[in-house]
C-alpha cells in the first residue's frame, strides 16, 4: 500500500509540476536527483528556477558546476544569491574566490554570514585573516568556532597564535581535534616542533597520519626523514604519494637521489611536477645541470622561476650568469631579493 500511494504522489506532482506549480517543479527536481536522474532533475531545477525559486537556483548551480558547466552555474548562483539565498551567496562567493576575485569574495561571503549561515562566516573570518585583517577575521572565527564549526577553530588558533596567545591557540586545535578535524594535529604538531618539543610533534602528526590526513603523513615523514629514520619516512610518503601528494612525491624523489638512483629520483620529480609541485621543477634543473646538461637543466630553472619560486629564480640567475647573460641574470635575482623581502614584511 505504502508503495502505491506513493506512485500516486509521484503521479499527482508530476501533473501538478507540468501544469506550472514551481513548487511541484521543485519537487520534481530533487526526486530526479535523488533517483540519479540528473538530466531531468536539470530540467525541472532550470523551469522552477525561471519560475524565480531561488533554492532551485542554487540546485541547477550545483548541478551545472558538478558537468563543468562552470560560466552558467556562476550566473544561477548570482541569481540565487541576488533573490537572497545564502547557498547562492556562498558558492557565488567560492567561485569568486577561485578565480582571485578577493573584494567580489568577500563582500558574497559577508552577505551570507549576516545571514547567520555558519560555513560562510568561517569561509569570511579565512578569507579576512589571509588578508591581515586579523581583528575583523577574529570576530567572525569567534562567531563560527563558538558554534562547532572546526575550520573557524584552526583559523581562530592561528591568528591567536600569530599574536602571542599561543596557549588559547592549542586550545582551540585541540577543540578541533576532539570534534574530529585532523587538520588540527599538524598546528598542534608544528607548534610543538617551534617550541622544541619533537616526540609531542611526532605524536601529533602520527594521530592525524593514522586518522588518514595527508599533511600530517607527509609531516610525519619529513620528522623522520630528518632525524634518519629514512625506511620508516620512505612507507609515509609512498603512502601519501598514492594519495597524490605532490610534496611526498618531491621527497621521494629526494630519497632516491640522496642513494644514488637518479633515474627514480627523476621519475618522481616529474611526478610531483605534474602534480603541481614547484618544488620538483627545480629538482629536475638540479638533476640535468649535474649530468651536465645546461639546456635542459635551464628550461626547469625558467618553468620554476615562472611560477614566481624563489629557488627557481636563483637558480636560473645562477646559471644565466655563467653563461654570460649578466642582464638577465641580474633582473630574477631583483625579482627573487623583491619576493623574498615581501614575505619577510608579511610573516
């Protein structure tokens, strides 16, 4: 009987929705979905959006985001966001964020927030303390860690911990730890490390590691690495490689070469290159200028340098210039001294 009434349900909204009820429409839209359907659901999302519902706004968003329809899913969250709803307001927000549209960001977010919704007061207490705002990052984080939201908790720990107030900073990760976040494990763990405490760092790093996080793998591998227990580093970051970690990539390669088999060391330099690793670049220049293959080991300096790495730059100012190239050498060793004092202004 249960299954019955329920087709008639079914039945009776599909008629209600293909007769123009843009709550039925709605309805039929997150049926679809939940039954897999996705490009039906699409459809009735898109009528009860034009129909002006604002959830199914945000709805045909997300699904044209998830097919990588990412130019018209931004119109539909701006829409969503415009009619007032905080789900197109914070992913209208996140799209902005990605494409470096900080001022357009935020002000979304803060929309959002005064809204109360919970993700997007964390999301702007972040985006105000990667700015420096740290007085107006605190009362946000305040706001969202108060209320159990875990990544306002990390956030809250490191502004705190910026100023001084390292204590109440553990406090917090630790709040974050016990709710489930292992984010937390690895500011707890690299704080142990600044205050040289290494076997509560390793303890740190070894929960979160356990818990599956990669960061706190990957920093667990590199306290190994570098206190010799090079086997035991060598299974974490193989383990966070698989996971597709660049940076265990890059130390893998490390290892490798470190014993002597540069034909590995290479393989998982190119690895974490692929991967995003900036790092593995200038590995790889390091590798070719050892064989003595200067045109090679060049073009990884430059793709290094390009990216605006430090080392990159150096290094290819290093090998421009004994080659003769003065000039030019002398413009990435500006760049590199400009990058660098900018980074000791900011920390």
């Amino acid at each position: 009987m249960p299954g019955r009434l329920k087709k008639f349900d079914e039945f009776f909204q599909r008629k209600a929705a293909e007769g123009g009820n843009v709550v039925a429409m709605a309805r039929m839209g997150s049926a679809m979905r939940e039954q897999g359907n996705l490009a039906e659901a699409e459809s009735w999302f898109r009528k009860a959006a034009m129909g002006g519902d604002r959830v199914s706004m945000t709805s045909l968003a997300h699904l044209l985001a998830d097919r990588g329809a990412q130019e018209e899913a931004e119109r539909w969250y701006h829409e969503a966001a415009l009619a007032g709803e905080p789900h197109g307001m914070l992913n209208l927000a996140r799209s902005y964020e990605r494409r470096g549209k900080r001022e357009d960001a935020q002000h979304w977010y803060g929309e959002a927030a005064r809204t109360g919704d919970l993700t997007s007061i964390a999301a702007l207490g972040h985006l105000l303390r990667e700015q420096g705002r740290t007085d107006e990052a605190e009362t946000w984080l305040r706001q969202a860690a108060d209320a159990g939201v875990t990544s306002a908790m990390i956030d809250l720990g490191v502004v705190l911990r910026d100023r001084g107030q390292a204590a109440e900073a553990s406090r917090w990760w630790r709040s974050a730890v016990l709710a489930g976040d292992l984010a937390a494990t690895c500011q707890l763990g690299r704080q142990a490390e600044r205050l040289g405490r290494p076997g509560d760092a390793e303890s740190w790093y070894r929960q979160g590691a356990a818990g599956g996080h990669v960061e706190a793998i990957v920093r667990l591998g590199l306290l190994l690495h570098r206190r010799g227990d090079l086997e035991e580093a060598e299974n974490w970051y193989l383990d966070a490689a698989e996971r597709g970690d660049p940076a265990a990539m890059t130390n893998l390669g490390v290892l490798a070469r470190n014993r002597g088999d540069e034909g590995e060391a290479a393989a998982w330099y190119r690895k974490a290159a692929e991967h995003g690793s900036v790092p593995a670049l200038t590995n790889l220049g390091h590798l070719a200028e050892h064989r003595d293959d200067l045109a090679e080991a060049e073009r990884w300096f430059r793709r290094a340098a390009d990216t605006g790495d430090v080392q990159g730059m150096l290094s290819l100012a290093r090998m421009l210039r004994s080659r003769g190239a003065a000039h030019e050498a002398e413009q990435w060793l500006a760049r590199a001294e400009h990058l660098q004092d900018d980074r000791e202004h900011h920390f």
